[in-house]
C-alpha cells in the first residue's frame, strides 16, 4: 500500500476519533441541512409535509451519545438521527432522507405531536424553554413548551432528554377549553424513516399483536414501530413510563393509518376537562443490548433474542454482578475478560501446539511433495502417515478458532453497544473513543509484542504479522474505550499464553528436522474479534495467515526410528 495512502488513512481515522459528542442544545436552520433542496422539491407541489411548514423556523438540536434531535418550538421532534455506534458525531451533517433520520420527511406531522382522534391541528401563543436537570443520574434537558390547540384545548408538554439513554421522558396535559365532544388525545410518531412496511407491534399484558388492524388497544403496555421483525435496524417505542404510578390505567395503543402509532386516553367533552400522559419514547438500534439496559426487553414481542443474544443476556448479568463488587465498570471489563480468556485456555493451547507441531514437520512435508508430486494418491498416503507419526491433525488449529468465534462476537456487541456512563483512570467515558489516544497507542505496543512472540526471530514472519495486524490498526482510534480495554487486556494473556507454550515446547526435545521457515502462527484471538466485525480485514487476513492445525506431543522414538 502506497505510503502516502495509508498516512491520509491515518489521519482521517484520528480526525474521526476526535471528533467528540458535546451534550447540549444549540439553535439549528433548516437552510443547514445538508440538502435543503429537497425542501424545495417537496413543497413545489401540493405536499402535506409538515417540513413546508418548518423549513424557515428556527430548530433547537440536541446531540446525544445515543441520537441527534431536531425539535421545534413546541416540543415535536422534526428530525431524529438515531446512531449505528454510540458516540458517533455527525458533524452537522444532517440529511432528510437518511435512512438514520427516524422521522419521514414526508409524514403530515412531527414526531411526538399530540393528536386528537388522529388529527394533526394548527398551534399557537407559543411559549417554550429548555433547562439542565438530571435523568437516570445522568445529565439531561428538559423542555417546557405550552400552546393552544385551535380552539380545542390547552396544551402543556415536558419533554426530558438524557445524555445517554436512547429514551426520553415524556409528559402531557391538555385542559379542554369549551364543551365539545369526547376525543383521544394521543402523543403519536408518524412512522419510522424510510420504511414504508415496518414490523407495527402492539403488547397487552402477556402477549402482543403483530400489524395489528386500525382500532384502539385499550391497557397496552407499549405500541412500537420497527425497521422489521428480524432484530435488525431502528425502533419507535412508546410506552406508559414505568416508574409512574397509574401511567397505564385508561391508556390505549392506536396503530393509526399509514404506519403512525400512539399512545392516548380520552379527554372529557364538557370544558375545562384534562387528560394527562406520561410516558417514554424510545428511538434507536433495534437491539438487545440498548434494550436490556433501558427496560424494554420485558415488553412482550418487542425483542426475541436468539441463541446469541440469550448468551449476550449471560454476559450482561455477569458483567453488571462485577461491576456491584468492584464499583468500576474499567474493573468490570478487566475481570469479565479475564473469566473469559479462562475459559478458553484450553482451546487457545490446543490452537498454539497444533500451530508449532505444523511448523515442525514442515521440512518433512515438503521433501513429500517433491518426491511426490507426480502422484497425488501417494502424497495423500505418505502425509497423513506423517501426520500419525508427528501427532498432529490438521484440522486442528482450525477447532478451536471456531469454538471461540460466537463468544467473540458476543463479547463484541454487548461492550459496543452497552452504556458504561463512566470513567476509568485517564479516560473520561468508556463509551466514548480515548480523547488523549492512550489507549490505542497502548493496542499498537501489546499488537507488536504478540508479533515478536509469534515470530520466534523469524523476520519474515514478524514482518507478515505486522502487515496483518497493522490492518486492524486503522479501526481501533474511533473504537469506544471500553472496547479497546477489553481488546488490549485479551490480547495481554495472549501474548503471555503464547510465550509460555513455545518456552515449554521449545524445552522439549526436537522430534524432526527443522531449518525452513516455520508457518506463520495464527491471527491472535484479538484479532479474530476485530475481524469479526470487518469482513474485509477478515478475508485479508485469512489469505495472508493460513490455516492451522492441531497436534500433541512429536513420538520422538518413532521419529529417531525413522
């Protein structure tokens, strides 16, 4: 790769991670969206985007670790970009149609907008304010916002925004002002980005209704809408707020026309009647992990984990039982990794001496192949005898790899998508990238380490190593922190496994001539999790490491014998 290449790499990767998620709220125009033209092709015509409307107001943007909120003047949220990884910054990048932006552009009304019997009326005598308070112990807005609805009703919205939850809290009162007709009086999103057939779910008790038809649900303990049903992409959930007493008595679930959902009760027809909600809204990843941490996992349908997730449910529970000794989730991190790399030192063992058992027959091997190569049926014969003489299989190396490979990904999303909201040592916030590098710097020095272990002196190998593990370099700067304390800390009792088996093995007396250059070993165990997630250095390092084999101990009388 040409050099000049890979220091431009670099520095857009340290420029990314640098880029830090600053909590608060700040004034945004639509003239600031990164295609404000499409605001004038959507109203040219006869569109009933509630956007036409908004485009020339003047927006409030929230930026959190978990999403970027657009809200308007009473509290409704015009844009909501959820975040694939926690932290991201868009950097004021902000497109309409995005596929993150959970709010349709198109939609007649805002998300969060409260409705009566489904229609979206005209506000006015406006007042709003945002304040700094405090959510789930940690750092939060909250907005008041009051209005009146035509000449229906007074409207009184609080709106409160964590810095780190995926939900916000929810209230609304509405003060009925002459005598009319009872009404629903809903707090409704308008869909979910650009899914224009999304998993519509409704719960009850026990059970839930999936596409459930246009009715009221009434004592639904949530209404949701997902990118599907496969536990993949984004999620609308609203649901009665947990911690407030009654939230749910009298409250039904409306699965409105055209993807809209809501939760509502009804407002009395004769004047000065109210209504109140209190709820939460949830808008981000569909995943288990957010789910968990944030109290939905319980609702009725809303998730079903597989098997991979049941086990990721067994790493939260372990994972939160340290962390109520320790205190520290940085000592969390460290403990869990080091359970786990207990558990699967056998396997790494195996994986070691199969590797070095192949490394040692390999003369053997290839005087095989020359002195068969005209005959593959008796170089087939003569290698697997070499096999049963040396000990060794060599499909060996390649079981354990295996075996390891689910509990990686395991470890992976929950420590990629879990909300640690705290610091460890230098670093500020474990979910968030190192700001002073440290950390990466750190995963270089312990890359390079396991590379001279592994190399044993061979600088070919040591050079091959590098240039394979250097790959993963370019992703580490904009991992969370407490990703990468896990990465270096597995990788530490790597290197000090792998230097303790070739110290014994290398005691041991040799068993058969050796004087080539030994295999490549395999990718560390490190390195198969960054892989994990990146199937293009997963491929790139599969070409370039081989395959390996497992093997006990050479019969060294058998190979004196012969």
């Amino acid at each position: 790769m040409n050099v000049k290449l890979v220091f431009l790499l670099a520095l857009l990767l340290l420029g990314s991670a640098s880029a830090r998620v600053t909590f608060g709220v700040s004034e945004f125009s639509a003239a600031d969206l990164r295609n404000p033209q499409l605001l004038d092709e959507l109203c040219a015509g006869e569109s009933a985007s509630f956007w036409c409307e908004a485009r020339d107001a003047t927006l409030q943007l929230i930026t959190t670790k978990g999403a970027d909120y657009l809200f308007n003047d009473v509290g409704e949220i015009v844009a909501l970009y959820a975040k694939q990884q926690r932290g991201q910054d868009f950097r004021g990048n902000y497109a309409l149609d995005n596929n993150q932006n959970l709010i349709p552009h198109t939609a007649p009304h805002p998300g969060g907008a409260v409705l009566f019997d489904g229609v979206y009326h005209p506000r006015s005598g406006v007042s709003s304010t945002w304040e700094e308070t405090t959510l789930a112990g940690a750092p939060a807005l909250r907005g008041t916002f009051s209005y009146t609805v035509g000449e229906i009703a007074e409207v009184t919205k609080v709106v409160t925004v964590s810095s780190v939850l995926s939900s916000m809290d929810v209230s609304v009162e509405v003060t009925r002002l002459g005598a009319g007709e009872e009404a629903a009086v809903q707090y409704a999103f308008p869909g979910i980005a650009r899914q224009n057939q999304p998993a519509l779910k409704v719960g009850q008790g026990e059970s839930f209704t999936l596409n459930p038809p246009a009715q009221a649900f009434p004592a639904a303990n949530y209404i949701s809408l997902q990118s599907n049903n496969r536990n993949t992409g984004f999620a609308l959930v609203l649901r009665p707020h947990p911690e407030v007493p009654g939230a749910g008595d009298e409250l039904a679930a409306f699965p409105l026309s055209a993807n809209q959902i809501a939760l509502g009760r009804t407002l009395g027809a004769e004047a000065g009647a109210t209504a109140g909600l209190e709820l939460q809204a949830y808008g981000g990843p569909n995943e288990m992990v957010r789910f968990a941490q944030e109290g939905y996992l319980d609702l009725p349908g809303l998730f079903r984990p597989n098997l991979l997730g049941r086990l990721s449910l067994g790493i939260i529970v372990v994972l939160e039982a340290i962390y109520g000794v320790v205190g520290s989730w940085g000592l969390a991190i460290i403990l869990l990794t080091l359970l786990f790399r207990a558990l699967v030192w056998p396997l790494i063992s195996a994986q070691t001496k199969s590797m070095v058992g192949m490394q040692k027959i390999q003369p053997k091997m290839q005087e095989l192949q020359k002195k068969y190569k005209n005959d593959r049926e008796k170089l087939t014969q003569e290698t697997m005898k070499l096999y049963q003489e040396a000990g060794v299989n060599p499909a060996g190396g390649c079981l354990p790899i295996l075996v390891q490979m689910p509990i990686f990904i395991i470890l992976w999303r929950v420590f990629i998508n879990f909300e640690f909201n705290e610091g460890f040592l230098w670093i500020p916030d474990l979910g968030l990238s190192d700001p002073f590098y440290l950390l990466p710097i750190l995963y270089v020095a312990v890359m390079v380490g396991q590379s001279v272990v592994a190399s044993k002196g061979n600088t070919q190998m040591l050079r091959q190593q590098l240039l394979i593990s250097g790959v993963f370099v370019f992703f580490i700067f904009g991992f969370p922190a407490g990703v990468t304390l896990y990465l270096i800390t597995s990788m530490l009792i790597q290197v000090l496994q792998q230097w303790l088996i070739q110290r014994n093995m290398d005691a041991a007396p040799a068993t058969l001539a050796t004087g080539v250059t030994p295999v490549p070993s395999p990718p560390s165990a490190t390195a198969i999790e960054t892989a994990a997630q990146n199937p293009a250095t997963r491929e790139a390092s599969g070409k370039a490491t081989g395959t390996g084999a497992k093997g006990g101990k050479p019969r060294t009388k058998k190979a004196r014998a012969k």
